[in-house]
C-alpha cells in the first residue's frame, strides 16, 4: 500500500516538475522520511503514508528537487517553492508530527 500511494504521488509530482528518477524504494527507516541517490533513485519512509497527504507530497517533491539540486541550496528551495508555494508550512508541521510518531 505504501509502495503504491509513494510511487503514485511521486510519479504525479514528476511529471509537474519534469524530472525523471530512477528505482522507488520503501524503507522503515529511523531518522529520515526519504533520500535521492545521486542515481536518482528514491527512498522513502513507509510511515509518511500516516501523515496527511500535504505533507507526503512535501517530502516527495523535497526528494525530487535532489534530481536538480543535491544540496539545500537557494536553488533547490526555489524549486521546492514552485511546486509548493506553501512549504515551509509543510516543513514545520512534518517536524511536529515528526516528534509524535
């Protein structure tokens, strides 16, 4: 299940931005909701299918902006932002529910 609500919203999210990706993988990990490779294949953390939507999406489009930009840089949050204009919102409710779970 969480295979496919990732691989769904991820290839949805793709096709906005228009970046390409390699292999999705699901992972219980501990300390991170997801990781770009620099072979562009994606991991995320299955227990982002327990959040809202609006904040799997939030990690889906941090991950594919490391297909432009694989660092936090002032570029890579420009892309972030113009897929989702109101992501520091969704970054600071992600660290609360971070916390919680």
């Amino acid at each position: 299940e969480a295979e496919k609500a990732l691989g769904e919203r991820t290839a949805f999210f793709a096709k906005v931005m228009g970046i390409d990706y390699g292999r999705i993988t699901v992972r219980n990990q501990k300390t991170r909701w997801g990781s770009c490779s620099a072979k562009g294949n994606l991991n995320f953390n299955w227990k982002l299918t327990l959040m809202p939507n609006e904040l799997l999406d939030y990690v889906v489009v941090h991950e594919l902006a490391h297909r432009t930009e694989m660092n936090h840089s002032r570029n890579f949050w420009r892309i972030v932002e113009q897929v989702l204009p109101d992501y520091q919102e969704r970054r600071r409710r992600l660290k609360e529910m971070s916390n919680k779970l």
